[in-house]
C-alpha cells in the first residue's frame, strides 16, 4: 500500500502517517479500528511481542549478477547509444548496428578481456568502428564466393586492377582455407555470421541452440581464425619473401 492510499483511506493527511509510522503521534482507537478491518486481523495482532527486544535482522541475500554483469551495468550498458551511434555512421541506415556492437562487446569478453580495460567507453568505440572498417572491407571481397576459384585462369595483364585481383583472390583463398581448419560446429556458425551475414539471434533459431551457445562459439571461432591466418602469413612470408602479400591491414584484425 502506498502511504498516499493508506492515507486517504485513513482520512488523514500523509504528514500526519509519516507521524504515526515513526511513533512522533498516538493512534487513535478508530483508526487502530480501521487497521484491523484493512489487515483482517484481530486488534491483539498489534500488541504481539510488546516489549519483547526486536527479532534480529534477516541475512543479507547474495546478488545473483556476477562480476561481469555489474561491471558491464556501470562501464558499458550507459554508452551503448554512442556505440550505435558510430556503427550506423560507419555502415549508413541499411547496416546492421547493433549486431556490430555486439560483436564488440564479445570480442570485449574474450579471455576476461574486460578485467584489463582501463577505458571500456573508449575502447568499444574504437572496437566498433574496426569492426565495421573490417565488415566493409569484407562485403567487397565476399561477392566473390561465387566464383569458380580452382576455374580461375591466370590474368596476363599485371596492370593494377590486375594486381588487386590477385590480392583480393589470394586473401579469399587463405580466409576459406582457415575456416576449413575449424571446429565443423564453429565453422558453419562462423560462415552464417560472417558471410551470410544471419545475426547470432538468427543463427541460433536455425540451429535451435541457446543464443549463449552461438556467442560462444563465435568468440572461439574468431580467435582460431585469426591465429590460424596469423600462422599462415608467417608461412607465407617466410617462402615469399617480399612478395608475400598481407591479410591484415596495420591496426586491425585479419577477421572481425
């Protein structure tokens, strides 16, 4: 019961309530009449344990949020409309933001990553717009999944163009050659995300897993394929020598 309802249904003011709660004024017989008729109980019910001391407080109950939950309430959760704000900035009114975000916020989670985050509004905003540099780039290369790469013939032209198809064709072939080194669960998660470009809400309907279970396996695929293009460019290059031609771009990662 709200004091203003109580009140009203005492007919007397809420000044005069908070006066008779806190023992500052005398309750009348009627009104201890009314209390009786409100509660249902007899008028001995108030006078039950009179002068006995007061029973000792209940134990404090444990907080079911974890850590994380409460570092990620107060640090995150408050600027979450600057993140999208930057994401849609990034990728314009038909990308996806908040599913950019949220990949920003597990990359965030990978390892206890945020236990060593000195600045988390910072750090997400420059996360977020990596990954969105990282998802156009990608959305530049992906259409050439289409493509026959095994029927490709040879260009003889080694004209820019020409040079820039051999790089983009290169980078396809050892980006599909890491996922194929994956967990077969991962890799089909990782292929619905990042070239079906289905959210994790989405891909966990499809698969009937619980949303928690695709984050996982997200996270865990990113991390192995980037270790995996990582070993393969140190392969690459250590044959090649200085015509080895490079996955990642300084500053960001191989795959988002």
């Amino acid at each position: 019961m709200s004091e203003e309802w109580l009140a009203g249904y005492l007919q007397i003011s809420e000044e005069q309530l908070c006066d008779l709660e806190e023992g500052r004024a005398r309750i009348t017989f009627e009104i201890q009449l009314e209390l009786c008729r409100l509660l249902d109980v007899a008028d001995r019910y108030f006078y039950m344990g009179f002068g006995k001391s007061a029973p000792p407080p209940p134990p404090e109950k444990k907080s079911w949020l974890r850590d994380v939950d409460l570092w990620f309430r107060d640090n995150v959760s408050p600027f979450e409309n600057l993140f999208l704000k930057v994401a849609r900035q990034m990728l314009g009114p038909s990308g996806s933001a908040r599913d950019l975000v949220h990949d920003a916020y597990t990359q965030l989670m990978i390892d206890d990553r945020w236990r060593t985050v000195e600045n988390p509004r910072a750090y997400l905003k420059i996360a977020v717009k990596n990954l969105a540099k990282n998802r156009l780039h990608r959305e530049r290369i992906v259409p050439m999944l289409q493509l026959d790469l095994g029927s490709m013939p040879d260009l003889a032209d080694i004209g820019p163009d020409a040079a820039n198809s051999l790089v983009a064709r290169d980078r396809l072939r050892r980006v599909l050659a890491a996922l194929e080194k994956l967990p077969p669960q991962a890799r089909k998660i990782m292929i619905m995300r990042k070239i079906d470009d289905l959210s994790a809400r989405e891909i966990a309907g499809r698969l009937r897993l619980s949303l928690k279970t695709v984050e996982g396996h997200l996270a865990r695929g990113m991390v192995l394929l980037n270790q995996h293009l990582e070993a393969d460019e140190n392969r690459y290059q250590l044959v090649g020598g200085a015509q080895a031609v490079p996955i990642k771009s300084s500053g960001s990662s191989a795959v988002d």
